[in-house]
C-alpha cells in the first residue's frame, strides 16, 4: 500500500508529532496530536491501537525521528509522510 492509499485509508491512524500549538493552528481532520518529545511515554499507546500508523509534522524531520523511534520500539507499521503539507494534498486527491 503506498502512503496516498495509508493516508486515505479510514483504518490507519494519523499521527501528527508537531507542537500543540503547531496542531491547534492546522491540522488533519481525525488526526492525533503526539507531540515528538511524548513519543516515548505514548508507545504502548500507540501500540496498542494494532493499526497502520502513519506520523507527519511540519517538514518530514521530527515524523521521521518519530518513526524511526516507534521502529526500535518493536512497531513496524509505520510510515512517515513528511510535512503537513503533503499530507492535506494526499488527503484533497
């Protein structure tokens, strides 16, 4: 499945690592806000909802520390999808 379809798949959960503030001013409808300094305390969390995860943030860079975090943590079906940005593009085609 590529990350157009992970996005738009109704079972993945949009994970957005940016700030509350950065979340609060644009966001992704239906999407979570994990902070990436949370990232850590959220694993079994994130874990536990046994789901396609796809993380996002401002530019790719903090979604992809987080993915790489949530990788070493024993999660692997997780996708980073880059900015914002992106991610509403993927979500308007």
């Amino acid at each position: 499945m590529n990350i157009k379809d992970l996005v738009n798949d109704p079972k993945t959960v949009l994970i957005d690592v940016r700030t509350p503030m950065e979340y609060q001013d644009q966001h992704v409808e239906g999407s979570l806000n994990i902070p990436l300094d949370t990232i850590p305390e959220e694993v079994e969390r994130i874990r536990s909802m046994n789901a396609p995860i796809v993380v996002f943030c401002r530019s790719g860079a903090r979604s992809g520390q987080a993915m790489m975090y949530l990788q070493q943590s024993g999660i692997s079906n997780v996708h980073n999808a880059g900015g914002i940005g992106n991610v509403l593009i993927l979500k308007m085609n």
